[in-house]
C-alpha cells in the first residue's frame, strides 16, 4: 500500500512539473550582431608617428637628425609608396637605455675620460649620420609583408638597406603555425634578438601601407644565416 501511495505521489508531482513547464514561454532568438577586428588606420604613416609621440618620438627626432631636409630616408616614411612594410621602432627600441635591446644601449660611445667605449647614447648627435641612415633603411621592407601572405614557413624579405655592397639587409619574419600566432621578426638561429615578436603587428595604414611595431631594434643578419 505504501509503495502504491509512494508511486501515486511521484505521478503526481510530475504531472505538476510539466504542466508549469508548459506556460513558461520560450526564450526568443537573440539579435546577435557580429563584429570582427580592424586594423585599418585612417591616417598617413608619418601623421601617425607624430601624433604617437609616447611611442615614435625618437623615430621621429632620428629622421630629422639624418635627413632634415626630407630628401632621403625621411622622405621615404613621409611619402611611402603603397605595399611597402614599416617595421616602426618605439622609443623602447631606441633610446631607452634601461631596455638592453635599444640602440642607445647596445651601441656605447666613446669616452675621452677613460679612453673606451663605455657610454650609453644620450642624443642623436652623437652617432654617425650614414649608421643611423642604415638602421633606419633596414625597416623598411620591400613589399607587403602582412597576417594574409607571411605563414607559418620563415621567409627573408628585402629591405631599403639592400645595396651591391651590403647584400645581407634581409629581416626574416615568421607567423608561428599555433594557436597563439605570433608575428616574429629575426627569429632565425643565433639571432642577436632572440625570438622576437611584435608589439602590435599588421596595422593598415592611409595608402596601403603595412605597420608592424616593435620594442627591440633589429640588427642585419650575417649571410650563413640567410643562406641556411
């Protein structure tokens, strides 16, 4: 009997339970609006440099060192033709003498005091204008180098910097075939740099111009790399 009344009670109840579940309404479908990621920049490369000065202030006082008068490599990030790839260095990558990859730090000056080269930079001046003027050529690539056409498979792409006297100004570049997808520059073996990675890669700039930002100045590789 008590089994019976225990059966009858569970009946009971369930009926209830579906019965309430009978009025609750359905959950209407949700107006769901897709938004995918732009890295279009609307504006020129050198408007871009100049309204970052937190970020390209030293990029930006190292082409007026080299070239004031805008007739060389200044030129070439004022009015850069379309396709062509920036690899912009930050003040980080540059002048920070706390970051032990900036060019101010690795590249020492010389001390009359003490007769050696044991100084870290502290203005443009003091270094040689044709040095700067080939760092500032080696990052500019020749061509589109962006996220749709560098895969998986490190690539070595021709700079401004390559000339019949320096046939090594090539950067390698490399999108790692993984979940994470980092964009790295001169991550070959026995790089100076190490693995390094952009800061922020593949922004689209005003007139088809490609930007990749970096913290780490790159240095050009020696030839058995490239031929590796």
């Amino acid at each position: 009997m008590k089994h019976i009344f225990g059966t009858l009670l569970v009946l009971t109840v369930l009926v209830i339970t579906i019965a309430s579940c009978k009025k609750l309404a359905l959950q209407k479908d949700y107006d769901y609006k897709a938004s995918v990621y732009s890295s279009k920049i609307n504006q020129s490369l050198w408007d871009f440099m100049n309204t970052r000065s937190d970020l390209f202030s030293s990029l930006v006082d190292a082409l007026n060192y080299v070239d004031p008068n805008a007739t060389g490599i200044k030129k070439t990030y004022m009015t850069p033709d379309a396709g062509t790839t920036y690899l912009l260095l930050t003040n980080s990558a540059l002048t920070d003498i706390t970051n032990a990859n900036s060019y101010w730090y690795k590249n020492l000056r010389y001390s009359a005091d003490s007769a050696k080269w044991v100084l870290h930079g502290s203005d443009w001046s003091q270094y040689n204008k044709d040095t700067i003027t080939e760092v500032l050529k080696y990052h500019v690539l020749k061509g589109d180098y962006s996220l749709r056409n560098v895969g998986g498979v490190p690539i070595w792409a021709p700079t401004y910097a390559l000339s019949t006297t320096n046939d090594s100004a090539y950067i390698n570049l490399q999108l790692t075939p993984d979940r994470n997808a980092f964009f790295y520059i001169n991550a070959y073996t026995g790089s100076p740099t190490g693995n390094t990675k952009a800061r922020t890669p593949d922004l689209h700039l005003n007139g088809g111009v490609i930007v990749h930002v970096l913290d780490t100045y790159m240095q050009e590789p020696p030839r058995s790399a490239i031929h590796n």
